[in-house]
C-alpha cells in the first residue's frame, strides 16, 4: 500500500467525522441539558425526604440504563445521588 492511499483513505475518514459531529453534539447537549435540570432539581429538593414528582420525571429522563427499570430503583437512585451532593 502506497503512502498516498494510507493519505486519502484518513481524509475520507475525516471528512465522514465531520459529517457525523453536528449530529452527535445536538445528541449531547440534549443530555447535558437534561443533565443539569435534574441537578438543579435535586440540589433544591436535598433536605427533603421524599422526592417530588418533578424530580422523579426528570430523573426518569436521565437515568435511561437498563439496570433502572422499576420506580424503586430509580427512588434508590434519586436517594443515593442525594447523599453524593450532601458529601460535596
């Protein structure tokens, strides 16, 4: 293989990169969004006991992995990131 096929062969992957970023960063700044939302929520809602309905809604749209899939989970979750903040 030739030098200039090893040249053409990078710029094509970049310039498919290139292509994909808009995509890929509307996709994160979506979730950074959603992200700080539910923080601010939380670090409104930290002395409280029981999580409010708001919170429990956003946490449902930033918590999307597999392993929460029940409401007790998500509470735990909700509970668990509560103690992180109350620790920084």
């Amino acid at each position: 293989m030739k030098i200039y096929h090893i040249v053409w062969s990078m710029i094509a992957v970049l310039a498919f990169l290139f292509i994909l970023t808009p995509y890929y960063r509307k996709k994160e700044e979506k979730k950074n969004k959603l992200e700080r939302d539910y923080f601010s929520l939380l670090k409104n809602e930290i002395d409280k006991e029981e999580p409010s309905k708001e919170l429990i809604e956003a946490a449902k749209k930033v918590h999307t992995s597999n392993y929460i899939d029940t409401d007790e989970k998500l509470i735990a979750q909700i509970k668990n990131d509560k103690q992180m903040m109350k620790a920084i």
